[in-house]
C-alpha cells in the first residue's frame, strides 16, 4: 500500500533530498509523514510549472528532488517539463496522482483526468508506470532508482 510513511521511508531509501509539491487530493495526506522524515526537505509550490521549475534548480545544485503533483497540473505544467526534461536534459522524477483512475475504471465517473493523463505522459515522452492500489512504495522506488541509473526522466501515476 502506498501511505505516506512507507512512501517516506522509500524516498529516504533512494537519497531524495527534497520533495516538491502541491499537495492536492491523495497526495496530500502524505503531509505528515513527508514533513517528519529526516532528510527530506518539503517545498510547496503554488503551480505545478513552478514545481517543476524549483525540482530543476535542485538537480542543477546537485539536489535530488521528486517532483508530487495531480494529474490536472501535469497538464498545467507541460511547457516547463518539456524545457527542463528534453531541452536540458535533467532526470526530473515525477509523481502524480491520477484523480478518479479507480473510479473510472469502473465506468462511475465523468472526470477526464484520468483519459488524458496517459497520452499526455506519452505525447511528452516521460517514461512512466501506473501504480495501483496493489503496488507498494517499493515499486515506487524501483522506478525511481531506474531512472536515476539511466540518468533520465521517469514518473509515476499513482491510480487514486
């Protein structure tokens, strides 16, 4: 199960240094456990490009941030992870809530954030997996620590 404490303790794991944020929807019950973790800095941005902006001034300081995020400012955020990710080459890591997966794939909801997230993912060409209720904060470091090996940008959808 991804909680906050287990997802803490896997970012500590892997070295993250920072975590830059909008806490919105699921993420945002991770508040405490994120601003409790030794090591870890919090930094709450006010858009999602700006996120993404303060991630790439971390890793150009030698920082390891992780960039948390909901779906609907991933779309919001495009211009700024297309200069920082393709232009520039960072190993941005990004995790996103994906608002109303679950309940989409049930056919009960009428939000759209679940259907464009993916193909958004794929227009910008971040890698990325969907994790879901089943997965643990161990795969969400594995990803983490794949991308940070191949020196590249990486994400992960977690199904809300």
């Amino acid at each position: 199960m991804l909680d906050g404490p287990s997802v803490a303790a896997a970012l500590q794991e892997c070295g993250v240094t920072h975590v830059v944020w909008i806490p919105d929807s699921h993420l945002g019950a991770w508040d405490a456990a994120l601003s409790h973790a030794p090591g870890i800095t919090l930094i709450r941005a006010c858009r999602e490009g700006e996120a993404i902006a303060i991630a790439a001034g971390l890793i150009l300081g030698g920082r390891k941030p992780v960039v948390m995020i909901q779906c609907t400012g991933l779309f919001e955020a495009g211009d700024s992870l297309r200069n920082f990710v393709h232009d520039m080459k960072l190993p941005l890591f990004l995790i996103v809530g994906l608002r109303s997966h679950m309940a989409a794939q049930k056919g009960k909801v009428a939000d759209t954030c679940p259907q464009f997230s993916e193909p958004i993912m794929q227009t910008w060409k971040v890698p990325y997996v969907l994790l879901e209720p089943r997965h643990v904060a161990a795969d969400l470091a594995a990803e983490y620590r794949e991308a940070q090996a191949e020196k590249r940008a990486g994400a992960v959808l977690l199904a809300e």
